[in-house]
C-alpha cells in the first residue's frame, strides 16, 4: 500500500511514496530508489491536486513455494486512481506484484521486503 501512496497535495515528488514504502523493505532494496524521483505523470498530477485512490487485495494466481522460516512469497493486486481535487481522474493502474520476503540478517528480526517485481495488467 505504501507504494502506491503518492500524494501531491502532501509529497515534495513522486520518490516521496518509495520512500515511505522502504520502511518495510531490506537495506539492500531501500538503496535502489533513484528511478523513483522520476515520473513523468508529477506535473500533470500536481496541476490536478492528485492523490492515488489505491486498493490492494490478495492475489491467487500460481502456487508459491511453501514458506520457511527465513523466506516467504507473497502476490498481490494492485489497483490504483489518480484522482485529483478537481474531479480530474486519470486511467487506473492495474497491477500484479510479486514479493519476496526475507526475515532477519542485518536488518533484524522481522520480515522485510527484499525483492518485487510489478507486472502491468492494464489501464482502463
């Protein structure tokens, strides 16, 4: 959900969403944030006032790997709306995200997110 929580009424830019999202992300992902300054949708969201609409549910696509007691995978939908204060609405995002999840090492004991990949599943 962090990730898709971009908000220009309260965000400097669109890393602003990335970075909260590290929180839960290992050391090791949480330094590769560069792409996320760079969106090419700001502007025009800013001009609108946008914030994403956001919903996130489980998703049942192929069978994981059982989980252990160091790693786990986890798949989940994402669709997202920028909507802005105006009533200006842009194509919602339709996407699948795979997450790997890894407990302890040197960023303690809980689970973090230590890979992803999203999958576009279409804009409507």
């Amino acid at each position: 959900m962090a990730l898709y929580s971009a908000d220009t009424r309260r965000d400097a830019g669109p890393g602003d969403a990335y970075q909260r999202a590290m929180r839960f992300a290992s050391s090791t992902l949480a330094g590769q944030s560069a792409a996320a300054d760079r969106d090419g949708r700001w502007t025009t969201w800013a001009g609108h006032r946008v914030h994403l609409d956001t919903v996130v549910e489980p998703f049942a696509g192929l069978q994981p790997p059982a989980d252990n007691a160091i790693t786990a995978r986890r798949t989940i939908r994402v669709t997202a709306t920028p909507m802005g204060e105006d009533g200006w609405r842009d194509w919602t995002e339709h996407s699948v995200i795979d997450c790997v999840l890894r407990r302890g090492g040197p960023d303690g004991p809980g689970w973090r997110v230590s890979g992803y990949e999203i999958r576009q599943a279409g804009l409507r």
